[in-house]
C-alpha cells in the first residue's frame, strides 16, 4: 500500500506543467583557495612514549 502511494505521488508529480528555465546565473568571482596548514604532528603532543607510562 505504501509502495503504491509513492508512485502516485510521482504521476502527480509527472502531471504538473515543467517549470520555465531559470536565467542564467551570473559568473561570480572564484575565491581564493585556502590557504593549507601545514600537515605537522600538534606541538602539544609529547613525540615521546608518555612518561606516565612504565
């Protein structure tokens, strides 16, 4: 039953006039790419094994 509403919703849809084509939007300015961090380990993070550790 609920299978069959779904595709009565689609002829619905089908039914309806087709929308007018939208204006074509105008060329906005690329913005400038981010600029990339550094992929480097964070500085609050000891490189060591902690020292709490035996």
């Amino acid at each position: 039953g609920s299978v069959g509403s779904v595709g009565s919703v689609g002829s619905v849809g089908s039914n309806l006039p087709p929308l007018p084509p939208l204006p074509p939007l105008p060329s906005l300015p690329t913005p400038p790419p981010l600029p990339r961090h550094p992929v480097s380990p964070s500085p609050r993070l000891p490189v060591s094994p902690s020292p709490h550790l035996p």
